[in-house]
C-alpha cells in the first residue's frame, strides 16, 4: 500500500473509531469560587510554551499532509481555520514530502494560507538532522514536533520494529535545529521515566498525547486481518500524564493533548499543568462532517466558553489557571497516588 492511501486511511478510520471520552478528565473537579472579583473581559487566554508565545491556548494538532490532493484540501481549511481564529497548527509527518518531493505542496499550502500563523512542523523519531532542517525549511515553520509513535508502528502491518537509538536522534535534532523542539505522544500518554529522559537531552516542551481520544491502536486495527486488541487499552490517561509530567519535571511546557473536545476538558487539562492543548481527532471530524465555517464556530465558542469558566474559577490569565485548586478522584487518583504524586497538593494550593 502506498503511503499516501494509508494517510486517507487514518482520516477515514480515525473517524469511524472515533474518540474514546476516556482521557480521565471526568476524575477532575474544579472547586468553584463565589467572590472571583473578575469581569469576562478580564480574561487573557495568551500563554507560553517554551520560547513560544501563543494568543490562545488551543491549538490544531498534527493531522495530515502527504496523501495528495485530499490532505492538500484538508490542510488548506485547517490553516484558514486558524488564521481566522489566530490559533496554532500544526501538520502531520512530513516524512513523505522528504521522500517524495511532489507531495511538499500539500504541507506547504499551511504556509501559503497563513503567512504570518504559528505552525509546527511534524516529523517521527527515525528522523536525521538534515530530515528536520527540511521539515521546519519547508513550512518556515516556528516549531517542530517529532512524534513517538511506537504503539502506532506494532500495531500497523507494515509498521517498524526496531526503536533503538531515538533519543540519540532526538538529542542530535534539539542541538542542531533553530526552533523549539516539541516532542509528542500520539494517543498513549508520556510517562514520567519518558519525560525525564526527554528533559535530560535538553527536550524544553513535551506534548503527551495521552491516552482516551484518539486511538492509533484502533485504527491500525482497522487495517489488519489479525488484530492486536490488547493495544485498544494500552496508555496512560491524558490527565494522569500531564499530572505525572509535571510533578516530574515542573520547568518543562506541557501541552495537553489526548481527547480534548470541550472548554471543560480545556481548563482541566491547563489546571493539571499544561500550558496548552492540541486537539487533532475532534476537530477534524467536525471539518470533515460539519464544514469549515462550523469548526470556525465552534473554536470561537470555545474561547468565550473558557473565558467564562476562569471566570467562575477568579483565574484571570491561563498561568492563574493552572494554579487553581482542584480535587483528583477515580482511577487518575489512584494512578497519581502509586506513582507518588501527592493529589492533595492540587486540592489545598492557592493562587
Ligand atoms: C494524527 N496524529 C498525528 N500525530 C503526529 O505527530 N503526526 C502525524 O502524522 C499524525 N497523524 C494523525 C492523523 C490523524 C487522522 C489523526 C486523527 C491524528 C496524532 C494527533 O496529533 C494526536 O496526538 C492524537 O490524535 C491524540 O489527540 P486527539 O485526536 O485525541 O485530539
């Protein structure tokens, strides 16, 4: 099968397996503050990632690109879709544009589109030096992400075996590249042993892609005869992830990605500790079912949304907001607890 078929095959199964609404986001309670003393338009939703200054905190996450005229259309919309809500994309793996020259354009209308947008490049882990200079010249792009997709590549019949050496590779791109490396999960959660690693190479921005939205094991179970089942349920939650990420290395950006649909799941996930959030499975379906003009409304909505929910919070900018107490119970309770992050830490702070 070639690569570009299997990029139409990932939109298409990423939309039949939908999104699990398993990121562990329903075990947060934010405690409500009667006397927040702030008005609505109080509220900053700017905020930073590393070096990176972003006017909100949501932005598209990595997607699509190399499948051909389809993905060129998809990434068109996408980056209209954050010029005009002046928000953050970034496209999928450019490993087939560094493969195959004439699918470049289909990442680089995301440029065309929004000259003057915050986009990411997207690479893998089996990535050179020289493969993440061309990805980020490519798009002239602010960031790149390189992707660990380990659960991905088993799952999928033509996938890799062999994972020795990224983080040597990753050291390698992080000291020889002049933007900021973001390195992601794909949908099964960044541990604290991962984070640690990642952090020690000089890594400044992890994003976790937790476990609960989007499931690569689902769809690359799609395209076998024999499927791997046992993988449908592999991960660390999205909001145990961010919560173990930060409790491990605090002066690292988190971004919080993994199932994240709706102003609640937003503001969670920036309480627990990021800094901002990805979302990638949830907007797609909306374009592709609902259209253009409805994922624009849909990402305006959600700005005023989480306005008024710091609102209610007393948390005026997104750095308050993720110093407000809230209460962890459930399975991400448990999961904090054995791992020795102390839960109620995050209940009694104050801001
Ligand atoms: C992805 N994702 C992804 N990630 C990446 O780093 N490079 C890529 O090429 C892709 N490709 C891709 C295709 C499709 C169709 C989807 C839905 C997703 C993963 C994505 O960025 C994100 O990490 C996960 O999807 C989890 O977030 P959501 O979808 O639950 O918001």
């Amino acid at each position: 099968m070639s690569r570009a078929q299997r990029k139409m095959d990932h939109i298409q199964h990423a939309l039949t397996t939908g999104q699990l609404r398993q990121s562990g986001f329903d075990d947060i309670m934010m405690v409500h503050q009667s006397l927040p003393n702030l008005a609505t338009t109080d509220i900053q939703l700017n905020t930073k990632i590393g070096e990176l200054s972003l006017s909100s905190p949501i932005f598209i996450n990595a997607m699509t690109g190399g499948g051909g005229e389809r993905t060129w259309e998809i990434n068109k919309a996408l980056a209209e879709v954050a010029k005009v809500c002046n928000i953050g994309l970034a496209v999928g793996s450019q490993m087939s544009a560094i493969k195959d020259r004439d699918e470049a354009a289909t990442y680089e209308i995301v440029r065309k589109t929004n000259p003057n947008g915050l986009i990411f490049a997207n690479l893998g882990s089996e990535a050179t030096v020289d493969q993440a200079k061309k990805a980020v010249d490519m798009l002239e792009a602010n960031a790149i992400q390189i992707h660990l997709n380990v659960i991905q590549e088993l799952v999928m019949p033509e996938g890799d075996r062999d994972f020795s050496g990224a983080l040597k590779r990753i050291e390698e791109i992080v000291h020889s590249i002049h933007v900021p490396v973001i390195v992601k999960e794909t949908g099964f959660g960044i541990s604290r042993e991962t984070a640690t690693k990642l952090v020690d190479i000089g890594v400044s921005i992890i994003d976790v892609s937790g476990y609960g939205g989007t499931n690569f094991s689902k769809i690359e179970n799609e395209r076998r005869t024999q499927k791997l089942e046992f993988f449908n349920e592999w991960g660390i939650s999205t909001a145990a992830s961010i919560a173990e990420v930060k409790h491990t290395v605090p002066h690292t950006s988190i971004i919080g990605s993994g199932g994240i649909q709706n102003p609640m799941d937003i503001a969670k996930a920036i309480t627990l500790g990021a800094s901002a959030v990805g979302m990638a499975g949830y907007f797609l379906k909306t374009y592709m079912e609902e259209g253009q003009e409805t994922l624009i409304q849909l990402i305006q909505q959600t700005h005023d949304e989480l306005r008024w929910m710091m609102t209610a919070l007393g948390a005026s900018t997104i750095e308050q907001l993720q110093h407000v107490p809230v209460v962890i119970t459930g399975q991400t309770y448990h999961w904090l607890t054995q791992r020795r992050v102390d839960c109620s830490e995050f209940s009694n702070r104050t801001f």
